[in-house]
C-alpha cells in the first residue's frame, strides 16, 4: 500500500506519468508512420491529448493511422485511463476516514473497471446491430472497445467519423443513451460504483435495509444527479427561443441533457457552444469546473473537494482558489485569442476551460504550431493540477485532525 503523504509516492507518481508519456509520444509517432504526413508538433499534441484523456480524435479516424495505429490507439486510451484510475483510487483509500472498502488493491481495482467496460462493450455491440454498417468484425469490435473505454473513463472519443462506418440516424438514440451513461457511470467514480453494486454490499443491504450509503457515495449520487439535473432544466428554460427553438419538448429534454453531459468529456463542438445563450455558456463552463465525482478521472475540481471546501476552516481557501484558478483562465484565455485572432473572446474563454480541465473540445483543429504547443501545456499542466491539488487538500485536513472526507 502507498504511503501518499510521502515525498516518495509524489516522485513516483511523476516518474512513471512521464514514462507513460513517453510511450504514447513513441507509439504515436510510430501509428502515422505512412499513413499522414505529420509534424513533430503534431505528433506532441495528439500525444499530450491521449495521456491526458483529453481525446482529441482525427476527424477520419480509419484513414488517418496505419492499421497499427488503428488498434494502438484505444489500448493507448486503456493505458492511460487506467493509470489515473490507480492512482486516484489508491489516493481516496489512503484518506478515507477508516471506511472499510472492499478492494483495497490496485489489482482489484483493475479487475473490476476492466469487468465493467466489458460489460459496456457488450451494451455498445449490441445498439450498433443493424443499425451501423461495418467493412468487418473486427472493425466493429474496435468501434465499440474504442467508445466503451472512451466513455466510461470520461474521455473525449468524437463520432469516428469515417467513410467505412455507414449508419442510420435514426438508429442513434439507443447508441447515444448508452454512450452518454457511461459518461455519467464513470464520472460518478470507481468507489461508488462498487459501493453501488458490488455483490457484498447488495447482499448486506438485501439482509439489512438500514445499512446506509457511504458519505463519498452521496456526495456522488447526489450531487451528480443535481448538477446534470438542474442545468438540464436551467438549459431547457433559457434555450427556448435560443437553439432549441423549433424543437418538440421531447427532443429539447435530450438536447439540454446532451448539454449537461458533455460538459464531462466535451462532444459539444465549438461553433455549438458559441450559439449558446451567455448564462447557459456560465452554466456550460460551472459544470467544466465542478467536473465529475470523487474517484471518477473526469476533469474539474470534483463534486466533493467543491462540496467541502464550502465547509468550516476551508471557505476561505475556497474563495482562494477560485479566485486564482478564475484569474488564471481568464489571463491565459487571453493569450488564446491572440493566438486565435479569428477567435471572439467568448470562444477563448470556453476553450481554456474546457482544455485546462481536460473536457476536449470537438470541431478544433488547433493552428498555427504555436497554438498547439500552448495548447499541449495547458492539458498538461490541467491534468496535474486537477490531480494534486485534492491531494495537498487532504494534506491540510490530516495536519488539522479534523473530519476526511473523501474528496479525490
């Protein structure tokens, strides 16, 4: 078991996340061999946007790597998922308050995300029957590995856009239910979602009905279920006579929850978001922030790290925070449009955010050179800094004794 609150874990942690980028900068470079003609700053940044699930996707996925890159691609997506998937969980055990967990191993936590996305991929091979029109079986097994990793691990995967995948619009509902509950199941994180359904804990509960959730399961479940479910409302309310003007209320009901849903891994496109109503942009952009719950590896500050810096000694680190994290999107939003001159301010603004906390951003094909440099550094340094700053948190609150609430 890690001791987290050592020197040693952080240099561990940094260590082998720069191994890990490495390997995706070689296996990238490697999976344009032939097929496109590349940059090496090209090649950094679709690096930088798998290592930090990010996702970036090609527009013509099939016909932009080699038939290695094709497969090299969702094992990289794997990989990283599941690195961030360890450490995160290993990190919320380590602080957990005494909460008896029943897996306390990195291989156990392994074990059931693995059984979990093969349950997915079996959800997504089955809406894709039919429907969609593939060139083979193993071009649909890799249609459906790729979006059942891509979206439980909250990571941004587009539509594979391409030629070789024929398909029926009307036959996408069931696809996007499912892609879109995924999304939802694997922000609301790994521990509460064993807390959920792990058969120990069903069975405890079948046996004795008073047995309650864990604290870090509601702040999850709970504050999931009213983000998503009051910005749907709010986007309803506001987009009336905006972009969902024209629509039935059934379709608005889906769109508004497109909205709220996508603001964990960004399949909104720019030009969409921009349309938007300015509040509902604020709203847009308060959900990037929030992010996902405790445990899950979507971007943002996590449901419950916001939750309790509301609390006690820690309002006015909150108020800190804020203030430096809001200063700091609005100075480099600023540097983005004068990279982005074709860009209004607006489009900057939703940018950074959704780049620094690691949503994606689809319909972006960053130019010139410059801006995917920049870009890279801001996933990068996002991803870090969405990583250790519950870590330093959790810090504070063991020095100070005081009630650990689980807020990875």
């Amino acid at each position: 078991m890690l001791n987290l609150k050592s020197e040693k874990s952080l240099k561990t942690f940094f260590l082998s996340y720069t191994v890990l980028f490495l390997l995706n900068l070689f296996v990238t470079a490697f999976s344009y061999s032939g097929v496109a003609e590349y940059s090496y700053i090209d090649i950094l940044y679709r690096s930088v946007s798998l290592i930090t699930l990010t996702g970036q996707s090609p527009d013509n996925f099939y016909h932009t790597y080699s038939s290695f890159g094709i497969w090299a691609y969702p094992v990289l997506m794997q990989i990283n998922a599941l690195f961030f998937w360890i450490w995160v969980g290993l990190i919320s055990i380590r602080f957990l308050n005494g909460e008896k967990l029943i897996s306390l191993s990195w291989k156990k936590i392994v074990g059931f995300i693995l059984l979990f996305e093969a349950i997915i991929f079996l959800v997504f091979y089955y809406t894709v029957s039919g429907g969609f029109e593939f060139t083979s079986l193993g071009q649909r097994i890799h249609f459906c590995l790729t979006y059942s990793i891509g979206s439980l691990s909250n990571f941004r995967i587009g539509f594979l856009q391409s030629g070789s995948v024929n398909y029926n619009p009307d036959d996408l509902l069931l696809f996007n239910l499912t892609m879109f509950g995924s999304a939802v199941l694997g922000s609301l994180g790994y521990l509460t979602i064993m807390d959920l359904v792990h058969p120990k804990n069903l069975r405890k509960r079948l046996e004795n009905a008073e047995i309650d959730w864990k604290l870090y399961t509601k702040h999850a479940f709970y504050g999931t279920f009213i983000l998503l479910g009051t910005s749907s409302i709010l986007f309803i309310i506001i987009e009336t006579n905006g972009i969902f003007q024209g629509l039935v209320t059934l379709e608005k009901i889906f769109q508004s929850s497109f909205l709220s849903v996508s603001s964990r891994f960004g399949e909104v496109g720019m030009n969409r978001l921009v349309d938007l109503n300015s509040f509902s942009v604020f709203i847009f952009l308060a959900l990037v922030f929030v992010g996902g719950a405790s445990g899950s590896i979507t971007g943002g500050l996590k449901i419950s790290l916001f939750y309790f810096l509301f609390k006690g000694p820690f309002l006015k680190s909150l108020v800190k925070i804020l203030l430096i994290y809001l200063l700091f999107q609005f100075l480099s939003a600023m540097v983005l449009n004068m990279l982005l001159p074709y860009y209004s301010f607006k489009q900057s603004i939703i940018l950074q955010f959704c780049l620094f906390f690691n949503t994606g951003l689809g319909g972006i094909s960053p130019e010139p050179d410059l801006l995917k440099i920049y870009s890279s550094l801001l996933m990068l340094l996002g991803r870090i800094a969405i990583f250790l700053l519950p870590w330093y948190i959790l810090s504070k609150i063991n020095h100070l004794k005081i009630q650990k609430d689980y807020l990875i």
